[in-house]
C-alpha cells in the first residue's frame, strides 16, 4: 500500500467543469487506511477531503470546499495512482459533484518534491 502520509500535490489537469487549478495545493495525511487531506488556491478558498486507501494504493473520498463565490461545493472521488520514473505518485482522479450540477469529471494532481 502507498503511504500518502505528509505528501503534497498540485493540480496538472482538470475537465473545465471542475474547480481545481494548477493554483490549488492538497497536503496530504494518513493515519492506517484513513486518508484526509486539505487543498486551497486558486478558486478554493478551503477544501477538505477524506476517505479510505486501498491495498493496490486507490483512494475513495469525499471532498468539499467553499471557493470564491462563497459556495460550499463537495463531491466524491476515485483516485488511481501512478508511480513516476523519479518516485513522485500521480493521481488519475474521476469524480462527480453531489451538489445541484451533478456532473462528472476527471483530473490528474502530481506530487511535489
């Protein structure tokens, strides 16, 4: 199993229905299969998020944030990862927003060294 614990990633790619850009920063925590994190930047103002690890390293969450507008959005996610040549973890992510636009999307976050 991957340890997310202490890891920081940055938004690469995103639908143009998702809020996360290359400003938004996530810093990652993990207690045992726990895994929670906090994100802002960009149009996040704050996000939260937390969920569950995998054996194989896929993460399942929830996630919510309020961003510019002063609107609480949230959502749930699937995460598969990727190992890069240099050791960082990538992150496929598809997600769909639980809110009244009910869309889904997906995105990729990289580690930063």
């Amino acid at each position: 199993m991957i340890n997310y614990n202490g890891r920081i990633f940055v938004s690469v790619e995103n639908t143009v229905n998702g809020e996360v850009s290359s400003q938004t920063i996530f810093q990652y925590k993990q207690i045992n299969h726990i895994i929670q994190a906090t994100y802002r930047g960009g149009d996040i103002v704050q996000g939260m998020l937390i969920g569950t690890g995998k054996e194989d390293g896929c993460l399942q969450f929830r996630y919510n944030h309020v961003n510019l507008r002063n609107e609480i959005r949230g959502g749930e996610c699937i995460s598969t990862p990727e190992i890069l040549p240099d050791g960082r973890i990538r992150l496929y992510e598809r997600w769909k927003w639980l809110d009244a636009e009910n869309t889904e999307g997906s995105s990729i976050i990289e580690e930063i060294v």
